[in-house]
C-alpha cells in the first residue's frame, strides 16, 4: 500500500490517493508519525516531481494531518518545503507556506531554512515568496555565523542578493560579519566575484573599509590576490567607492571612538573662552566714573597694550572650538584624511589660543614683583608649545600631500593598466571562482 502511495505521488494521480485512503484510512497518520518506510514520504516525492495538485489534496484530505504532514523530514532530514525551495517550484511553495508558515524556520542538517536554500539555488520568485510570509527566516544565521547574503556571495548568485538587499535594508545586517569577521564584501573580492563586488559598492549603506578578523579591508584583500593583473582594473573600482587599506584607517577610526571625549574637550574649551570673555581677569569696574563705565574690563585700562591681544586670542579659541564641535556633529566622514587634517589644525588654533589667553591672564593678576620670573616662564612654554605644535602641524601637512600625491598616481596607473587590458566592461572580470583555500590570506 505504501509503495501504491509513492507512485500515486510521482503520477500525480489523485484519484488513486483517494481510493488507498478508502482501503487504509490511517495510511496518513502512518506518514505523519513518521512510520513511512519509505526513504521519502509521499509528500516529498510529489514535491520532487512537481504535481502541485496531489500536495493540495494530500493536505487537504485530512485537515487536522496538515501541520503534521508538513513537519515530516526525508531520511536527509529535509522537509518538503526544502525539496520545493531548492527545485524552483514556486506554486508548491505556496501551498506548503500557506499551509504552515513556519516551516520557513526549519532547518536541515546544514543549518539552512528554505529560504537559505532559495538563495543560494537562485530561485527568486520563491525566494520573494518566502521572505514575504516569514521574513524573520532571512535573518537566521547559519555555521560560520553567516547570514543569507554571504551564502549568495559564496554561491555566486547576484540576482538573489540583489533581491534580498532590495527587501532588505537594514544597514546592520548588510555589513554583517561571519565568524571570519568577513562581511559580503570581502567575501566578494576572495572569491573574485567582481560583478556582486561592484553591485554591492553601489548600497550606500555597505561600509567598505570594514576590517575583518585579520585586520583587513576589503582593498587589503585585493592586494593578496596572487593573480593581480586579472584583478587590477577593479582596484580602481573600490578607490571610487572611497576603500582604503587598513593601515591607512587607524586616524579615522581612533577620531570615531573618541568623537564624544573631542566634543567635551571642545565644549570646555568653548565654555573658558566664553567665561574669560565676560568675566576677564582683573574683573570689572563695579562703578561708573568720568573715564570708564560700570561693567567694563578693569584690563581695558591698565594693560591698554595686552588687553585687544587678550581679546583675539580668547575669540580664536572660542570660535576655533566651536567649529570642533561642528565638524564633530555635521556627520562628515573622518577616515577622509583632509577633513582630518582641518580638524586637527582647528582643535590646534583652539589650544594654542586658550593657552596664550591663559598667559595673558596670569601677567594681569601677578604681583609686579614676581612678574620677571614669570615672564621668563611664559616664554618657555611660548617657545616649547609652539615648537610642539609646529612640528605636529607640518608632519600632518606632509602626510595629507604625500597621501594625494599617492592617491593621484595610483589613479593614473589604473587608469593605465584599464587602456592596456582593455576590458569590454566590468562583467570580463568575473569568472567562476576558483575553489581553494584562502584562509592563508585572510
């Protein structure tokens, strides 16, 4: 009777079904006990040969077996929705999905759900319908802590990861990393898929110059590639999209962790000026008189010299930390080494100002007998900062120039290299990947 059942299912007879249900009415708890003896129950073997019609009437010839039915595994531990997904057989897959939704979640002995398995074959109409009746499924994780659009970058299937990246756009979960610390990225340019590499440079939301477990960007591992005449003319292709090396990082990522301690230093900064600026030291004169008004600086008077020189610099370093916090909350990228190098130069004027207003200061309320010894003091540190500072200014300066002057000669060479290869266009670079071992590079 049961292998009657088996090829009813091939054959997509549905009235054969009916008349072994007559004759065996628990052949269908049998099946949904798991006490088949086949190696596949008959759903599995009307998925796999795409009678749509007898899935529907199986399933439906006992309401109350229809979860069941569902859960049933093959002896590779597969469900039918499995088998469906993998196969393309989007009409199918409507009946299963619509008759348990959360056989979305199942997973097979590889750790992948049907929608992993859609992917990673390519299907897209059942990928759409699966993502749409349970899109929790597409966010499940498989071994290696890879999500559903590294498996499409591993299989080499751009039309399901441009679908899933259209359905899908979370920014967390496209720069996800793998236990590697990889994101799609950098599994793009390991295994030479340069056409999803160039699709995925296109999502605003990709960060390009992640670091993976070993420390390296994606434009690291371009420069690993052993074959680097074949991969050159994508190199220019990740400068576009601003990828640097890792190396080349270190100042942007140290100025984005410590973005909230540079903006409480600016802050302060900003609120010394502001209290020098009204409050000056030597106070104000509390009365008015025939040469000077109540509430102006006592210092305006008696160091009629020093006092506009005081005013200067107390105003440089207030604006100067004002545009810190500026530049800090305007969301500019800072692994961009000019607007590092205005940053620096603007945290540099507020420091030096506020250093300077504080020397001005301190001659106003020192005694004039112990005014030589600290003149002689103020010159110091005047000489040593402003060598310090000097010196930090023109080696940043240097960098930023050696930096461009590098960026612009690796623009020529690629664009060189582009004339004397010659590609019809981005998609001639993309071959099948090689299957090797890449953990030596990464």
């Amino acid at each position: 009777m049961e292998h009657d059942l088996c090829e009813a299912a091939i054959r997509g007879d549905t009235d054969s079904l009916r008349n072994i249900i007559e004759k065996d009415p628990l052949i269908l708890h049998k099946v949904a006990a798991g006490c088949f003896n086949g190696a596949a129950s008959p759903l599995h073997v009307a998925t796999s040969s795409e009678q749509k019609d007898f899935v529907e009437t199986l399933l439906n010839l006992k309401p109350e077996l229809k979860l069941r039915l569902t859960e049933v595994l093959d002896s590779q531990q597969r469900s039918a929705l499995h088998l469906a997904s993998a196969m393309g057989h989007h009409q199918i897959v409507e009946v299963l999905v619509k008759a348990n939704p959360k056989m979305c979640l199942v997973r097979d002995p590889d750790g992948k759900n049907p929608v992993h398995v859609a992917a990673m074959e390519g299907k897209i109409s059942v990928l759409e319908e699966l993502v749409g009746a349970s899109p929790q499924a597409a966010r499940v994780r498989v071994d290696q802590n890879e999500t559903i659009l590294h498996l499409c970058v591993k299989h080499n299937q751009l039309e399901s990861l441009a679908k899933l990246l259209e359905m899908i756009k979370v920014c967390d979960f496209v720069n996800a990393k793998d236990s590697d610390g990889n994101t799609i990225l950098h599994l793009a340019i390991l295994y030479e898929h340069f056409e999803i590499a160039s699709h995925v440079l296109k999502k605003k939301t990709i960060d390009v110059n992640a670091t993976n477990a070993s420390g390296h960007t994606a434009m690291d591992l371009l420069f690993l590639e052993p074959n680097q005449k074949e991969v050159e003319p994508f190199e220019d292709v990740l400068r576009q999209a601003n990828a640097e090396r890792a190396k080349d990082l270190v100042g942007g990522d140290w100025l984005t962790k410590k973005r909230d301690s540079l903006m409480v230093v600016a802050s302060l900064i900003a609120t010394m000026a502001f209290q020098a600026a009204v409050n000056p030291p030597g106070g104000v004169w509390q009365q008015d008189s025939n040469t000077y008004r109540a509430g102006e600086a006592v210092m305006a008077y008696n160091y009629q010299d020093s006092y506009p020189y005081f005013l200067r610099f107390n105003t440089i370093g207030f604006v100067a930390s004002l545009s810190t916090i500026l530049l800090l909350i305007s969301g500019l990228k800072f692994k961009n080494k000019a607007t590092m190098w205005i940053l620096m130069v603007t945290m540099w004027l507020a420091i030096t100002s506020i250093a300077i207003t504080y020397a001005f200061a301190n001659v106003v309320v020192t005694p004039i007998k112990d005014r030589r010894s600290l003149s002689y003091t103020i010159k110091i540190g005047v000489i040593v900062w402003s060598g310090v500072m000097s010196l930090l200014l023109l080696i940043h300066t240097v960098n930023l120039v050696r930096i461009f002057v590098k960026e612009k000669r690796s623009r020529m060479k690629a664009i060189k290299r582009i004339v004397r290869f010659k590609p019809q266009s981005l998609r001639s670079l993309t071959r099948p990947a090689r299957v090797r071992d890449r953990e030596g590079h990464v």
